[in-house]
C-alpha cells in the first residue's frame, strides 16, 4: 500500500542470536542450543519468508543475524551436527509413537506422528533448497529484496561496559565485516547487544576509580564511523530514561554510573522541545564527525507487549504448544498451555488442529491493533508515522512453537491492509531532513532500564579480568599487529578470545540464572585461554620456545575457537 493511502509504515525487528557454542558442550547447554533454534526458529521462518516472496507479497520484516550466530550457522561442524540432530529427533518421535500405539494413546500418537514428519521436513528442506547454508538462504532473500538483515556487536559485547574505546570499536567493526562477508554487502542498521547504549562523557569504569576515568566517545560515533544508518532503542530510552528500578539504590557501581551519564547528558545540548514518541523515527544529534546522524526505531510497547506478555500475549494462549512440559528421554512436546496459571501436572494434551482458528484470530487482533495504534498517533504525517514491534527472533518457533505460522497470516494481512505499508527499518528511515533530532540517555532494554542484568553483585567479578584483557590485548596490537606468520596468528588467536570472553551472554546466564555453572565456566575459560595465548604471543615475539603443555593447549585453543577467520589486530590498536 503507497504511503498516500496508509495511516503509516510498520516493521517487525527481529533479533537472532546465540553465544558462540561449537566445540563447547552439547546438552543440556551448547550444541544443542543452536541445533534447536536452526530447526524450531531460523528455518521455519525461512519457509514463512520465501512463502510469502513467492507469492509477490511485501514483507514488513528487518531480522537481524548476528556475526557470531552467522559465523556459527555457517561452519561446516555445525552442519554435521545439525544433521546428527535432526535424527536423533526423529527417531525418539519414531520411539515415542511405537510406546502410545502400545498403551493405545490415541492423540499422543497423533502428535508423535507429527513430529516424525516435522523433523523429516527441516531435514529435507536443509539437505535441499537450503543446500546446508542457512545464512546464504536468508542472503538471498535480501538480495531478492523479501527482507532487510542488520547486523550487531561481533560477538555481543555489552558496550556500554567495555572498558576501553578500542575495545568498543572493534566490536562493531569485527561486526560490519562479518556482515560484509556473508551478506556481499554492507550493513544499513543494527541492533545493538541488548539494545545497550552509552553516549560519550566522563566514564569511570564501575570496578576502578577516578584516576581510571577517561573521556568516552559515544557508541553512535563508531555506528556512523562505518557506515550504519540506525539502530534499535526501547521506549524509554526514548523517553528520558525512567526505568531505572530500585537498582541504583542496591548496587554502588549502577549508581555512580547513573550519575557519571546524568553529568555528561546535563554539559551536552538537549532539545527538550521535541515531543518524543515512538511511533515516528529520530536522528540522534550530530556528533563531531560531521555528516548525516544516525538514526534511531524505538519499540511500540502497545504491539509488542501484546506478543510478549505472560499474562496475555498470544503465546499463552491455552490451545498453543507448551513450552516446559517434555516426554523423556527424547524431549518431545506433547501438551498444550492449557491455561497460564497451569502447573506441569495439569497440562492437558496438544492437538495440532485446533490452533488454527486461533492463530487466525490472534493475528486479526494484531493487525487491528496496529490500525488503532496508527490512528491515535494522527497528530505525525503519515508519511513520517510508523510502528516498529522488535523481538529476539527465537521467541518465533522455539518459545512459541505456533509463531512463525502467526507470524505469516500477520504479514499477509499487513501486506492486504490499506492502512498500513509494509517496510523495512531503511525504508522508514528515508526522510532524515524531517525526522527530529534528539538525544538518548544510557541504558538498555533489561530489567530496570540500566545495566543492572549485567553488572550485579553475582557478575561484577568478570568485568576486571576484561578490562585487564581489553587493556593488553591494545597493548599488543601497538606492538604486534604489523607482524607475520606464526605471531600474527597468534594475535588473532588472542583476538577471538578477547571477543568471546566480552559476550553479553555470560553476565546475562550468570544473573537469570538460566545456566549460571555453565556460563562462569565459559567466562573464565576464555579468560584463562587469553592469558595462554598471550604468554604464546610474548614468547613468539621474543623467540623463545614454548613448553610442551603451552603447545598443546594452544593447539587446542586454536583448534577450538575458529571464528572470525580474517579478524585483525590492528582493529584493537
């Protein structure tokens, strides 16, 4: 639909990610992680997304892949991995069906058949259209013009924290070439780790003090430095930043970090005449390097928390999957929600058609509601009106095992709608001359608006051994990033561990608590394989020889850790 004729635009932001887990476990954490959301999430949504391409239809979706997932998707011992996967799911259905027909479990058996056929079908789809590369089949959809992927931090590092702007910069450089690499072009937005963002001002690292401190350069200098156009913010960033929660009162890093960002926004210039609203798009104010600003979608709280929220959004309707409730050993789902105050015990059995009338119902609603949404916000041309929904990309398929199907009737009827125009996030930035400029306090989409998921009393140990990491790993790159051979490998090494030590992931397993023991163990083996690997680096640079056991675990590092192939040292120097 033209924009002359629509109340706006609108776009879902999906956000795709994984911490690095080859090599690094299987079940219940590692492996099995990416397996499960290649075959409930990535794939499916890949069928939904062709689908509705073939049919000549506008697909209002932005999915961002971020450069580790990609890395990962993309590596042959996935590939491998994934199959024997598949298999394994199909053959406990197989034995699942055997057992219900035995005790004459009629629906049971019902669903279990199901599965076998599920399962057989990502396995046909990915030994063939898809050819093994997941990544190259969502290419082609962008190059096809389906959809727009961003990109993200490289292995998505929490920049707000980072201790050092080297550190900072190479996270969204190692990002930007990634993207290049696997998507034969360069990025036009992203989504930043967390949705996190720091402008620049005085920062006094949380773990030091002040003759720590330095002035910062904000995160969007380095967005705009290489190339990128937008990125994503929650509302109240927007907003002023009021989510804040009782957490500052609780933990005396948050706090003095609070105050360090209030001091920097109150020396900077603040259009407070702007009426800030998520549902038109902004430019974040200029910065010193001239230009264009950078862009910024904020999430509509209206439509997202429509899908989000446990205790009325879609995926708790009582006819869906359920989620928790699993038949042992194979894992297999054979329950329905049943109702949300449901526990295990009172599930009652899934049946595979009596959704459909729901899903139907429930992206009816969606659609209407996107409409209502547009309507109210009448006093934004509609040329600038929009509405953008984000969620983290695996909450379609994995955790709502219904949603890619709701997800294609949605788009379909936004795709039918008169009032609404289907875009991409950089199709609704293209009028920077009329969008407001504003500026953004610090903080992030997690629990009370600040960094408090990420620094708390149960993570605040790693963040010393990164910064001492982030520190050398500069010191080095000064001294070694112009060298060769065996000590430039070396360096790269030290590189990828560096990256993967920084990753979001482990403060975010340590605080929810989802897989703490194995989230300290990857911290403090990356932590523990830099240091290894930098010993082998000082060791190369002076010619000595390196003990047997230092061989042997450096081997091993590198066997192990072999993302990011062409990193470069110098991004850090």
């Amino acid at each position: 639909m033209s924009d002359n004729q629509s109340l706006g635009r609108f776009t879902f932001v999906l956000h795709s990610h994984l911490p690095y887990v080859l090599s690094h476990g299987r079940w219940p954490h590692g492996m099995v992680w990416l397996s499960e959301a290649a075959a409930e999430t990535y794939i499916p949504l890949w069928r939904v997304f062709k689908k509705l391409n073939d049919e000549g239809r506008k697909i209002a979706v932005t999915i961002g892949i971020t450069p580790v997932l990609a890395e990962q998707l993309s590596d042959d011992t996935f590939k491998a991995e994934f199959l024997d996967y598949l298999e394994m799911k199909r053959r406990a259905a197989e034995t699942d069906l055997a057992d219900f027909e035995e005790r004459e479990e009629t629906e049971m058996a019902e669903t279990a058949r199901f599965w076998i056929d599920w399962y057989r079908g990502v396995e046909e789809d990915f030994r063939g259209e898809l050819n093994q590369d997941i990544v190259q089949a969502f290419r082609k959809l962008q190059d096809d013009g389906a959809i727009e992927i961003i990109t993200c931090a490289a292995t998505h590092g929490y920049l707000p924290l980072l201790g050092t702007d080297e550190a900072v910069e190479a996270q969204i450089k190692v990002g930007v070439e990634t993207y290049r690499k696997h998507f034969g072009r360069d990025p036009k937005g992203i989504w930043l780790p967390e949705c996190a963002y720091r402008p620049g001002y005085h920062w006094i690292p949380p773990e030091g003090d002040e003759s720590d401190g330095f002035d910062r350069t904000g995160v969007e200098q380095y967005l705009k430095k290489y190339g990128i156009r937008y990125f994503i913010v929650d509302t109240h960033l927007l907003k002023g930043g009021k989510a804040l929660g009782v957490y500052l009162n609780r933990f005396e890093g948050l706090r003095q970090l609070w105050e360090q960002a209030e001091t920097g926004m109150k020396e900077q210039v603040r259009d407070e005449e702007v009426e800030k609203t998520p549902y038109r798009p902004y430019w974040l104010a200029d910065t010193t390097l001239g230009g264009e600003p950078v862009g910024i979608l904020t999430r509509d709280p209206k439509t997202s928390l429509q899908v989000w929220s446990g205790e009325y959004g879609y995926p708790g309707d009582g006819n869906y999957l359920d989620f928790h409730k699993k038949h042992f050993p194979g894992g297999h789902r054979y329950w329905r929600v049943t109702k949300a105050s449901a526990d295990l015990g009172e599930k009652e059995l899934y049946s595979v058609n009596s959704v459909e009338k729901r899903l139907q119902e429930n992206a009816d609603h969606y659609v209407n509601l996107l409409t209502t949404v547009l309507k109210e916000s009448d006093s934004i041309p509609s040329t600038d009106r929009m509405v953008m929904s984000p969620f983290d990309t695996e909450l379609f398929g994995h955790w709502w095992f219904e949603g890619p199907r709701w997800l294609e009737k949605v788009l379909a009827q936004v795709d039918d709608s008169p009032n609404l125009t289907a875009s991409t996030g950089s199709e609704i930035m293209v009028a920077p001359d009329q969008a407001p400029v504003v500026q953004l306090p610090e903080g992030s989409w997690g629990e009370g608006g600040f960094h408090y998921i990420w620094y708390n009393d149960n993570t605040k140990w790693t963040w010393p051994e990164i910064y001492r990491c982030e520190k050398k790993m500069t010191e080095f790159a000064r001294k070694y990033s112009d060298s060769y051979g065996d000590l430039y490998h070396a360096m790269q090494q030290l590189a990828r561990e560096l990256l993967l030590m920084e990753s979001s992931d482990w403060q975010f397993l340590i605080s929810t608590v989802a897989a703490q023991d194995y989230a300290e163990l990857r911290f403090t083996q990356h932590v523990r394989d830099f240091d290894l690997v930098a010993t082998v680096v000082e060791k190369l640079a002076s010619n000595q020889e390196l003990t047997e056991e230092e061989q042997e675990r450096y081997s091993a590092i590198c066997e192990r850790d072999v993302l990011f192939k062409d990193v470069e040292p110098k991004n850090w120097a």
